[in-house]
C-alpha cells in the first residue's frame, strides 16, 4: 500500500468509519455522535483537498488494491473526479453542520448520521474510483446507505418513495452492471479509458453497453422517464439529506455518463481504427441531447405545477439534469472544437449546481425547521421571520436562474453559447430547436423559482400560529457559506471558466485541442450574454403570471399521464403476475406431476400386491396338495409298517422251526451220545471178561468208537449248512441295521435268541426313520452298499424293494415339495 | 494402520467415529454430546487446513485404501475443488453446531439429533473429499440418508410427509446414480474421477450415464424439475439442519456433477454431446423458477429454500457453460451460498426460536428487537442480491464474465434478472424488520439471540463482509485453481 493509495482511500475511509462507528455508540450521547460525525466529515474533506490539491500540481495519483474482490480495486486521482469529490465532500460537510442543528428534534439521529457519512464514502469512492468496477461498487454502497435517509420520517409517503427509490435504483444498477460487465468482456479492462476501437467487430454489442450505461446512471441522474422516484424520494427525506441527494448524489449519475461518453466511448488507437462505427457515439450523444432536452421541460412544468417547497426543488433538480446532460449529448455530437465548450459547460453547470441546489434545499430547510410545513398553503411572508434566509435563498434563487454576478450565469452563458455555435456551424435543425428549448426551459426555471420565492418569502403568512424565533447559528453559518460561494464563483466567471475547462479537459484527450481558444473566445460581461439570461427571465415573469391567472397549479393532471401509471406499474405488476400466476403455475404443474406419478405408482403398487397375493394362493394350495400328499405317504408307510411286522411273524414262526429242528437235532445227539457210549460200555465189559482178547476187543472198540466218532462228524457236517443259514437268517432280520457283530465267529453248539419280536419290528423302524433321515441328507447311496453287503436277496427281497420305494417316494416328496410342505 | 491415522482420514472417518461415540456418551451428559457434536466438525475442519498451505500450492494428496470395501476400495483426495468443499462443509458445519447447541434446547430427541447431525457431517465430508465414484455414491447415501432423520426431527404430520418425499426422491436419485456408476463401470472399467476425465465415445449408453448423474446430482442440488422434495423439507428441518441442509449438503450434488463432467466424462464429449445445452435449460428454469416462486412465498425459511433452488441454478448455469471463468464463478458461488444461506437460516431460526414467527408480514419491527440478527439477516441478503463488496457480488460477476465467454448475453440478463428478483423477495423483509412496526398491542423486548447462536451468525456475516474484501481471498483463489486444474486439459 503506497501513500498514492492512502491518500486517494482517504477520503473512502474517513467517513465510512465515522459512519461505523456511530453505528456502533448509536446509544451514545448526542455529543459524541455528533463529533464523530464532523470530524471524520472534516477529515474527509481535507483528504479530498489534498488529492484535487496533488492533482493540480501534476501528481496523478492511482493505486489498485490487488486482489480485492477478485478484480482488484483501482482508485485514481482525474481532474473532474477529484474536483467533484472536493465538492462533494465540501457539500457534505455543510450537509452534517446542518444536520447537528436540524436533527435536533429528530427521532433515530445515530442511525441518520451514520448513513449520512456512508453514503459520502460511497459517493467518494465514486469519483476517485479509478475503474467502472470499483465505480460500481461504491455506487451500489451510496444507493443503499442514502435509503435509510430518503425514508428517515418512516411515515406512509416516505416508504412508498423509498420503495420506489431503492427498486427503480437497483434495478438500474443491475442494468449497470450489464453493461459493466460486457465493457469488460469485449475490451478487456475495466479502466477509464479509450476502448472505442474494440468493439469495431460488435457495433450491436456497443449499442447494448451504451444504452444500459446511459439507463443505468440515468437512473441515478433523474433522466426522464427514470426519474419517477426522484421528486418523490428528494423532498421526504429531511433537508440535509435532500441536499445531498439533489445536490451530490444524483451527479455521480451524471459523472458516470460524463466519464463514459467522453473517455470510454473514444478511441484509443488514432481516428482510423474507428471508422466503421465512429457514427454511433455521434447518434447517441443525439439521443442523449434529446431526452435530456425532454428532462429539462418536463421537470420545469413539473416544478411550476407543484405547491411544496420540496416538490419544486427536486422537480427542479430534474430540470438542472437536463441542463447537465443536454451540453454532454451535443459535446459528444459535435466532437472535437466546438464540443469542448459545450462540455465544459455541462462540468461547470455540474459544479454549480451542486452548490447551489444543495444550498437552496437548506435554505428552504431552515424555513421548515421553523414551521414544519412544506405546503404553500400555510407558508407566505417568510421574509419577516427569516430575513437571513430570505437574503441567501434569493441568492440562491438568482443563481439558479444564471443572473449576471450569481454562480449561475457563467456555466448557463457556456451552454448556451455551445448551443448558439454549434446550431451556426453544422446547420443542424436539432441544435436549432434545442437552443430554442434551452430558452424555453429557462423562462420554465425562472417562472417556478418565483413562485417558490414569492410563496414563501413574500406575502402574508398563511398558517395559524405565526412562528417565532430564528434560524439556529449553524444553519445561519451553512447558508451564508453558500451563498458567499455562489457570489464568489459569481464574480470569477472567467477564472471559474478556465480552471473548470483545465479540470475537466484531463483524460480526454479530444477536448484538449483548441479547447483552451474557444474558452478565450467567450464574453461573460457582454450585452449579449447578459440578454441570453434575461429575456428567458422576463418570459419567465410572463409564465408565472400567466399560470397564476389560470391556476396552472391547481390543474392535476389525470394519473395516468404519469410515467409511473404509463410505465412502472404496468411492468413491476406484470412482472409480480408472471411470477405469481405462470411460474407457480409451472412449479404448480411440477409438483402435479409428482402428485400423478406418486399415484399411478401406488396404484401399480396395489396391483402387484394383488398379483403377490394370488402367488400366495398358489402356494398354499400347493402346501395343502403336498400335506394330502405327505398323508398318503404316511399311509403307505404304515402299510409298509404293518408289512414289517407280518414279515417279523414270518420270521419269528421259521426261527420257531428251526428251533425245533435243532432240538431234534440235539436230541440225535444226545442219543447218538447214548448209543456209543452204551457200545463202549459193552466194550468195555466185553475185554474184562476175555483177557487175551481184551487187546483184540479193545482194538474192536476203539474201531467202533472211530467208526462211530466218523459217523459223528459226518453228522456233524451235514448239519452245519442248516445251522449256520439258520443262524444267518435270524441275524439279518435283527440287522436290518446291518450290524453283524460276531458274523466271523465260530459257531457256538446252541444259538440263543437274545431279541424278541416286538424289538425286532421297533429296530426296523427306527432303522428306516435313520435311512429317511440319512436320505434328507443325500447320503442313502453311501448307507445302502453297506446294507446290500449283508442283505440276503433270496429271503428279504420284499422288504429291501418296499424300503427302496419308500425313500425314493420320500426324497420324491422331498425334492418336489420340501418348502411348501415343511 | 498408519493410512488411517494421517490427518486426511482422520478428518473423514473421524466423524463416523464420533457419531457413534456420541451415540455411546450421550447417555451420560448432554455436555459430552454437545461437546463431542462441535468438536467432531472442528476438528475436521482444522485437520483439514492443515492441508491448506500445501494444496494451495500445487499439492494434491491422495488416499487410498483399497482393502476396504474390495474390490473398489476406497480413495479420498484433497485437490482445490475438495480442499474448499472440505472447508466450506466443516467449516460451516461448525458454526451450526455450535448454533445447535443452543437452538436444540427447546426441542425434543435431542439424542436422536446429535448423532444424526455428525454422521451426516461424515457423508458430507466423505462426499467432498471422495476420489472416486464408488466412495462416492457410498458417503452421498449415508449423507443423504441420515439427513432423513434431521428433516423429520420434528415429527409433525408434515414433517413425515416432508420426509417422506425426500427419502423418495433420494433414493430414486440414489439409484439413477447407482445405474450411472455402473454404465461407467461397463464403459470403462473405472469409476475414478481422473483430472481431464476419461468416456470419451459418446452413445446411449453414455447417455443414459449423463442423464442418470444428471437426475442423481439433480434431486440432491434441487435443480427444477428434480427440486420438490426441497421447500417441503428444508422448511420443516429445525432450523440448523435447514442451514446444512441448504448451505452445505445441496452443494454436493454440483460437485458431483463437476466432478462427472470433467473428471469422469471429458468436456469435448460433454460438448459434442449437448449436455452442456441440456444443463443450461436446466439452469435457467431453476433460476427463473426459485427466484419467482421465492417471492410468492410467505414462510419466511420456505422463501429461503426457494432462494436456494434459484441459487443452485446459477452454479448449474456455471457448469453448464463450459467456461473457465464461469467455473470460477460456479464453484466460488459453492462457497458463497454455503456462507449466506447459511446465514440467512440461521437468522431465519434464531427469529423463529425467540418470536416464533415464520412468517415474513409478521416480522414487523424486528430488526428494533433483534438488532445485530436481523444485519446479519440484511447483510447475506444484500449479498444473495449481489451488492459489491459482499462475496455474492464476486460469483456473479465471474459467472458473467463466464456466461459471455460463451456468447450467452441472455444468461447475462438471466442472472441480473434473478438478482433483481432477490431484492424484490429480500428487501421487503427487511424493510418490515426495520422499519415496519410490530402488530398492534405487542410489546417491545430485547431479545437478542443468545450469543451461542449469535455468534455464529456474526461469524458468517464476517465471511460474507470480508472474504471478497481483504487481498488474499482463499475461497476465490481456490475457485480459480480449481477451475483452471479442470480445463487444464481441454
């Protein structure tokens, strides 16, 4: 941060954090408030100083703010910028002197002054911003911070024009902004400077960006027909604040204008590289002379038809724009030369009436502070209570009027000398007939400001109680500074004139050329100059007397001539309709479609609940056909059962049998035992009783005794077989389990039957509940080979097939219906 | 172990962890609830900016960990599109805890609410940091279904329905995400999102992927015709849900939706495909569409969710331009909006707390009574309008800039025409506020919000004043790195 950009922020900062911090003690005393609030306005005022001071001996200061919002914020000292910042912050000091005293008797003052210095740092960094981005920015601050001052009194009248104040300005700011942004685009900087030659290649484009800036700032300067808030915002506000608005804020409008039609829209690469398009600055220059001809009678009627002191003011302001913008159009029409008068005319006529329209709104103060009426119904003979105020007012009057002597008459003797020039050079009908309305417009000006004097001042009071007392010191003090100002630039036309031309010549480079001459050539103290004021004056007289014997002010209007029933309405309702009826009908329709889609999805939701239900069916009818199924088989299994148990009879009746057999067989045996061992006995017997032949019968015996031993176990062998199948048998009908556990050992001589009946069938049972089971599990093909191993086919092949049906039945059943069934 | 102890996934999982550590302690003392609540978005927050240096500087830190959830895994990466999505959700995260903490006294199932509160917190900041599209679409689904519990909080009869079109609409949005992901899958055997992206044949296929993300991201970002779910359910959250909700978790779907168009589909096959047409008809329904609505609206947080639709559509409309610096614009508006709208909720909240008024005729004289709320209020609506030197200002002059780049003066006038419908729904408010008067027989009080929740709010306001005000604006600066890294491959 350089000192280049601590002395041009300066003048930002200083009332931005006065404002701050009345913001911040806004319970404080009135006394702190109120210091904060002239010192950092004093501050402001000699930082401002300074910069119009450094620039007038050739140290342009500029600084940019790197990075700040991204762009960067660019600030920069320009002869008409810094010179009307010095204003501006001269005005505004006045402005908070006259506060001091004038809200006194307020309600909210912290809130006022607070808002009062805001908007001077936005109104400053307007003119010392070196960029139209940062130009914007502090055009936005000012627009917001001066709505709480506009709608300070907060009764009906000052929020409706508050409302329209702020919408009308935002609106217009975002226009701006368009036409700020694709400046930007198509040239590439944001910068004041010459960029005409970049938009060679999109003339349209160039139409599009001077329109919305010309809309934009025109907003703010009260063109017509985007004044409507103006007349309304201006008077309602408290005087100090009307005098800022009227005197200060509505030229950052004309500032902007100014600086765009005059840098921006040149060219910064030789006359050759325009020359396609270097008609259309031309063109809009003429369409700007004309609606700024247009602003300056409309205003006037206006202001002669209005019976509030404040009402003819700002009307009056309206009027003062055109005289501003009309020299601008026609400088920017003429080009080099001649339009170099005509626009140090506008700058002059801008400085002027900075000063004396900010002045007349306090002076006209002063009377409401006594009075606190605005209405000429219940003013009149003023100048008995107030001589001190009557004495400037008419001051100030006659300055707006252009009297020789008063502030006034240089700057309207320039216009109107650029008009008579410009209408004798270029023969051009419309300088012609613009010069003729200049005329008119002045006699309009003369006529309502003698209607407000002479309604106020001259005359008898009007009101019940005639009002005692006199202006408060500080007001006296703020008046008689302007009006000392106005005489004194009064005085010093010709010094007044050249100063203002060297001020505002800088940064564009086409005034610079003979300007300096064609300023020599102009007379001030001159018959002529002194009759192109006057005459307008006595038509004037002739206006007002006219209007008085018919009751001009008495005829209203009907209210659908205004420009706000012709155009604002319509389009601010118009566009509430479209919002409210199309657009919710549209976010309507949106969320009917939902609505449908959310039905027709329910009611197939119902539908495939239905067709679930029906599966549902299905499958219990199924489960129910696989429970009679089950039931059948459980039938059969009994059968099989019973099966079983008649087989186990069977089985039981043959074991009897062989039982029995076997008991004949043992009995053999044992009398077979018998036999031979009666036969030994005999033997025996026999070789006691022989001797000799003991040996011979033993022999015999023992022959016998084989013999027989022989027949024995020939026997023996023949009833094995039988035995062991026997054996064999009862043991696979107990095994149905298939466990053989003594299969390999020796036969013993008795078999003994350990399991009756009734267990066998238990066994098998429980056998083939363990084959279901192993079945479920797959693994009945591994149990079977054990089984067949074992099984006889020649006495059970019955039960082994019904076992074999009855698991393929069950794993049938099992394979089929296994879910629906279990 | 140690890939989970890095500041990276501490600052995504560690909110997973507290949620459940919540959970577990709040039986305990609603002062380790509230406490563990604030502290969980803190500390990722601060976890990380300590990234902030490094990834400003070029760095991009990537984490990978492939062993969960195989065979995709999961990848995180901090570049300058997630470092300020991850600042602006835990950051803003923070401040409406701290504010929650004080808002939730009056309310009920505060148990319920706190976990709920940072496990969405943990889906949102997965979200912003997530490096693929399978992590993802895994942390957008717990955001978005653990907000159902927040948007329902209230259990009123049109709390459930509220919720109830929202978990819809979201799990519908889910699915056409789930069905994009995996036509992405099938096109390219990849769900990473590569810098300069990689689909680049075009086809139904890739088509039917855009229009899925486009339906996905869409409900999730409130884009006119996917947005219905939003003013039921925004409206009916408590109100520092709302500000989440609308400030942070909207903010995922354009950045999902970023990421698709540059990081998974390249920008040529984005333009010879019209999707860029498509998501600038989009845009422009949901500006005109949430700007107009918004002012026909009397509930005063319905009027800001409706805002909220118009907003997202200038992001969409940043996007959908294909344009460097309307990139700029549109992830700066990220940050931007995420700042006011939270603002403006919680403003909104802290009237509604107090007054119990919701809706804007009865905020007459307000500002009288609630004085530093209802600046705060004043101050994030003049920058939703887009006054300078407020940051709503910054994000649409990029996006003009951005919009004419692109020849689209229509767009120009779009956004300007939106801002002037911001003022006409934001002014009135506060014109009542300060300037209107109370109803008849109501009786003046001070009562400011208690500084818990006032704090915040002035935090914020802080944000909107002077991020865009002092030179070394990081949100901007981000924005701009960011939108460069992603046309860096054009």
């Amino acid at each position: 941060m350089t000192w280049q950009g601590v002395m041009l922020l300066a003048p930002v900062i200083f009332p931005a954090l006065g404002g701050i911090m009345i913001g911040i003690f806004r319970n404080s005393c009135q006394k702190v408030r109120n210091s904060i609030a002239l010192v950092s306005s004093t501050l402001a005022l000699l930082s401002a100083a300074s910069v119009f001071v450094l620039w007038l001996n050739g140290a342009v200061l500029s600084h940019t703010y790197l990075g700040l919002l991204g762009q960067g914020l660019s600030f920069a000292s320009t002869g008409l910028g810094s010179g009307i910042a010095l204003i501006a912050a001269f005005v505004w000091l006045l402005a908070v002197v006259f506060a001091v005293a004038y809200m006194e008797h307020e309600h909210s003052p912290s809130r006022f002054f607070a808002f009062l210095l805001i908007s001077q740092a936005g109104c400053l960094g307007v003119f010392l911003s070196g960029d139209y981005f940062t130009l914007f920015l502090f055009f936005e601050v000012m627009t917001f911070a001066a709505y709480p001052l506009i709608i300070h009194n907060e009764d009906r009248s000052a929020m409706s024009a508050g409302n329209l104040y702020l919408y009308l300005s935002v609106a217009g700011g975002l226009v701006l902004l368009f036409g700020i942004i694709a400046l930007v685009w198509m040239s590439g900087t944001a910068q004041i400077v010459p960029v005409l030659e970049k938009f060679v290649q999109n003339p349209v484009l160039l139409y599009w960006v001077a329109g919305t800036f010309i809309v934009g700032f025109g907003v703010k300067a009260g063109l017509v027909p985007l004044h409507v808030w103006l007349p309304q915002a201006h008077p309602v506000a408290p005087s100090p604040a009307s005098a800022l608005l009227s005197g200060i804020m509505i030229k950052t409008g004309a500032y902007g204008i100014m600086r765009f039609l005059t840098v921006t829209l040149t060219s910064g690469a030789g006359a050759e590289a325009v020359a396609p398009i270097v008609k259309i600055p031309q063109t809009i220059g003429l369409v700007l002379a004309v609606v700024a001809i247009i602003t300056m009678l409309a205003g006037a009627v206006m202001a002669l038809m209005q019976t509030s002191m404040k009402k003819i003011l700002a009307y009056s302001s309206v009027s003062q724009m055109g005289y501003i913008i009309l020299p601008l159009g026609l400088a920017v029409y003429l080009g080099k030369g001649l339009g170099g008068l005509a626009y140090v005319g506008s700058v002059f006529h801008l400085f002027n009436h900075a000063i004396f329209k900010s002045g007349l709104f306090m002076m006209f103060g002063a009377v409401y502070l006594l009075t606190h009426t605005l209405d000429f119904e219940k003013l009149g003979g003023m100048r008995k209570i107030l001589p001190f105020t009557a004495a400037v007012a008419l001051i100030g009057s006659l300055a707006v009027l252009g009297m020789p002597g008063f502030s006034g008459f240089a700057s309207k003797t320039l216009i109107h000398d650029a008009l008579l020039e410009g209408a004798h050079e270029t023969h051009q009908l419309w300088i012609e007939i613009a010069e003729k309305m200049f005329v008119l417009g002045s006699a309009l000006t003369a006529a309502y400001f003698i209607k407000l004097y002479s309604r106020v001042f001259l005359g008898q009071f009007k009101g019940k109680h005639t009002p005692s007392g006199r202006e408060h010191v500080l007001v006296r003090g703020v008046t008689g500074i302007y009006a000392a100002a106005i005489l004194v630039v009064g005085a010093f036309p010709y010094w007044f004139t050249k100063f203002i031309g060297r001020v505002s010549a800088e940064g564009v480079p086409w005034l610079e050329y003979h300007l300096m001459e064609h300023l020599d050539h102009i007379h001030f103290w001159d018959v002529h100059a002194y009759w192109g004021v006057i005459m307008p004056a006595l038509l004037g007289i002739g206006i007002f007397f006219l209007t008085e014997r018919f009751h001009y002010e008495d005829w209203k209007p009907p209210v659908w001539l205004s420009v706000e029933y012709l155009v604002y309405r319509p389009i601010s309702q118009g566009f509430l309709y479209i919002c409210s009826r199309y657009v919710c009908g549209i976010e309507g329709g949106i969320a009917d479609v939902y609505e449908t889609s959310s039905t027709v999805s329910g009611s197939l939701i119902r539908r495939v609940r239905r067709i679930d239900s029906m599966i549902d069916d299905g499958y219990d009818q199924g489960s129910q056909v696989s429970t009679q199924l089950i039931k059948r088989v459980r039938q059969i299994d009994d059968m099989i059962d019973d099966g079983y148990d008649q087989g186990g009879q069977v089985s039981d009746g043959l074991i009897r049998r062989v039982r029995k057999i076997d008991d004949m067989i043992s009995d053999g045996y044992e009398q077979g035992q018998d036999a031979s061992s009666q036969l030994i006995d005999r033997a025996r017997r026999a070789s006691g009783e022989e001797g000799s032949d003991d040996r011979q019968n033993g022999s015999a015996a023992v022959d016998i005794a084989r013999a027989m031993k022989e027949v024995e176990d020939l026997f023996e062998k023949d009833q094995e077989p039988s035995s062991f199948s026997s054996r064999r048998l009862i043991r696979k009908i107990r095994n149905g389990k298939a466990v053989l556990p003594e299969a390999e050992e020796p036969l013993p001589e008795e078999v003994t039957l350990h399991s009756p009946v009734p267990d066998r069938s238990d066994q098998l049972v429980q056998a083939r509940d363990e084959n279901r089971d192993q079945a479920e599990q797959g693994e009945s093909e591994k149990a079977r080979p054990a089984m067949d191993q074992t099984w006889c086919p020649q006495n059970i092949t019955l039960g082994s097939l019904i076992l074999a049906v009855v698991l393929m039945v069950i794993l049938f059943i099992l394979y089929f219906f296994g879910g629906a069934a279990l | 172990m140690d890939r989970f102890l890095n500041p990276m996934a501490l600052a995504v999982f560690l909110p997973l962890l507290l949620a459940v550590a919540i959970y577990i302690l709040e039986q305990r003392s609603w002062r380790i609830r509230n406490g563990l609540a604030v502290a969980s978005a803190g500390i990722s927050f601060i976890l990380l900016a300590t990234y902030l240096g490094d990834v400003r500087s070029g760095a991009v830190i990537v984490l990978e960990l492939p062993n969960v959830l195989p065979p995709l895994g999961l990848s995180f990466r901090l570049d300058y599109l997630s470092m300020l999505g991850g600042l602006v959700v835990t950051g803003v995260w923070f401040l409406v805890s701290v504010y929650a903490t004080e808002y939730m006294i009056k309310e009920h199932a505060k148990k319920r609410f706190y976990p709920f509160l940072v496990l969405t917190l943990a889906g949102a900041v997965g979200v912003m940091l997530s490096a693929d599209l399978f992590t993802f679409f895994l942390f957008f689904e717990l955001m978005s279904l653990s907000a159902y519990v927040l948007v329902v909080h209230e259990e009123s009869p049109e709390a459930m329905r509220a919720g109830y079109k929202y978990l819809i609409m979201t799990i519908i949005g889910g699915l056409a995400l789930f069905f994009s992901i995996i036509a992405v899958y099938e096109m390219s055997g990849s769900v990473a999102f590569v810098p300069g992206g990689y689909l680049t044949q075009g086809g139904l296929l890739a088509n039917l992927a855009f229009i899925g993300f486009l339906v996905g991201f869409g409900i999730k970002a409130g884009i006119v015709p996917f947005h219905v779910w939003l003013p039921e359910a925004h409206p009916v959250a408590p109100s520092p849900a709302s500000a989440l909700l609308s400030g942070v978790m909207l903010k995922t779907g354009v950045i999902g939706l970023i990421r698709v168009t540059h990081q998974v589909f390249t920008i040529d096959l984005v333009r010879n495909s019209n999707w860029n047409t498509v998501m600038l008809v989009f845009a422009s329904v949901t500006i005109v569409l949430g700007s107009a609505v918004a002012i026909t609206e009397d509930d005063i947080k319905r009027r800001l969710a409706y805002s909220s639709i118009g907003q997202m559509g200038y992001i969409l409309l940043g996007i959908g331009l294909l344009q460097e610096r309307a990139m700029v614009g549109a992830i700066f508006h990220i940050f931007a909006h995420a700042v006011m709208k939270s603002a403006l909720f919680l403003t909104a909240g802290a009237v509604i707390y107090r007054k119990g008024k919701r809706s804007v005729k009865d905020w007459g004289g307000i500002g009288r009574e609630m004085f530093p709320t209802m600046v705060v209020f004043t101050i994030a609506a003049l920058s939703m309008i887009g006054i300078p030197p407020l940051i709503g200002f910054v994000s649409k002059w990029e996006l003009s800039l951005g919009a004419l780049d692109n020849r689209g003066y229509a767009f120009v006038g779009l956004l300007l025409l939106s801002s002037l419908m911001n003022f006409v729904y934001y002014f009135p408010i506060i014109q009542n506020a300060f300037f209107g008067n109370r109803k008849h027989g109501e009786k003046a009080l001070n009562i400011e919000a208690a500084p818990a929740m006032l704090v915040p709010m002035i935090v914020l306001a802080c944000f909107i004043v002077f991020t865009a005000l002092v030179p070394g604006n990081f949100a901007l600066d981000l924005a701009r790195k960011a939108a460069a890294q992603l046309f860096l491959y054009k």
